[in-house]
C-alpha cells in the first residue's frame, strides 16, 4: 500500500503480510489489522500505527513516524 500528499487509510480484518510506503503527512492506521509480518516505510512526516505478531522491518526518516505494537 502506499500513501502520500495528505492521504488517509484505515484498515481491518487480518492479512499475513502488510507492505506500506507512506510520505508527504500521510496516515496509515493498521492497528485493527491483524498482521503476521510487515514492511513499514514513514518519511516525511507520514504517521503509520501497526499491530504486528511475528516480524517487523520498519524504516522512518525525515520527520516519519512508526508506532508498532504486538
């Protein structure tokens, strides 16, 4: 998924893995998403919030925020 200049995203329900690429203060709200394993990218004051149960590979640069929990 990807998310950029201001975009919006609220996700649900359950998936095995989640590919997110958020830039531009883009939200990507995935905490009501079940998910085994991600790849999260956040740059540019992009706001990502995730529930993962098994691996994350998160990345955040240039003002980007993650918030993960298990």
């Amino acid at each position: 998924m990807g998310l950029s200049s201001g975009a919006n995203a609220n996700l649900n329900g359950s998936a095995t893995f989640l590919n997110c690429i958020a830039s531009s203060s883009s939200n990507g709200n995935a905490k009501k998403l079940n998910t085994k394993t991600a790849k999260i990218e956040a740059s540019s004051t992009a706001n990502i919030r995730i529930q993962v149960d098994n691996s994350l590979e998160a990345k955040a640069s240039n003002g980007g925020n993650i918030t993960a929990t298990n």
